[in-house]
C-alpha cells in the first residue's frame, strides 16, 4: 500500500526536477515545491508509522501464543485428568508390584498395598526424612 504512494512520490518529483521546478523563480513554483517536500516528509512519516506497527502486530502475535500457552497449562490441568502418572511400586510385604496415582502418593502417608493390604512404607523406615517445605 505504501509502496504504491512510495511510487506516485517519486514519480512527482521526477517530474518537477523535470521541468526544473525548483530553478524557476515564481510564486507558483515555490509552492509546488515546498508542496512536493511536504508530501515527501508524509510518505517518510507514513512508512515509519506502518513499520512500527507492523512491530507491534508482531509484538501482540507472540504475547497472544504466550497467552494461549499459559492458559493451556493452568486451565488444561483439569481435562488432563486421564493422563494421570502412575507410580510403580513393589510392595515389601507381598512383592506384587502395585501401581499408584502419582498425586495420592505424594499427599498421603500410608500407601496401603491393595494386595496384601499393608501399609507399604512402614512407619520409622523412611518416614519423615523426605517431608520438605511444603
Ligand atoms: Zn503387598
């Protein structure tokens, strides 16, 4: 779009150093020229503008993916539900090799084994050394 006004701009002014705009000495001449600069400043200003928009269409573009990106992790986490990890474990008492929820792992203190129904970490073995901060 600019480079057609681009185009048109140089055309004018090819065509008043043509006729030798800027040597003659009118009234008329002078405020075609200074028309002519005018324009010219404008075509420069607009291109600058258009650019830096472009800029920022760009900028909004990728904030948008982050966004999207962002969303999906924190929203996402519900619809995710069947992806759940799943720990594997074998129990110390029956040696059946047990699968848990990796979340229920992580939040309760007595694992009981579904097979033999036995707590699978005992009390005292490792108990309260891997409690962290939170
Ligand atoms: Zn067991």
């Amino acid at each position: 779009m600019n480079n057609n006004l681009r185009e048109k701009m140089s055309y004018i002014k090819g065509l008043a150093e043509g006729l030798g705009l800027q040597k003659e000495d009118t009234k008329e001449a002078k405020i075609l020229t200074n028309i002519i600069e005018l324009l010219d400043d404008v075509v420069d200003a607009l291109e600058v503008l258009e650019n830096s928009q472009a800029e920022q269409d760009d900028y909004l573009d990728a904030l948008d993916e982050d966004l999207s990106e962002l969303q999906n992790e924190i929203y996402g986490e519900d619809e995710d539900d069947d992806e759940t990890n799943y720990v594997e474990v074998t129990c110390p008492h029956c040696h059946e090799t047990v699968y848990f929820d990796e979340q229920m792992f992580e939040e309760e203190d007595d694992i009981i084994c579904p097979n033999c129904k036995q707590p699978i970490y005992e009390e005292g073995e490792e108990d309260s050394e891997e409690e962290g901060g939170e």
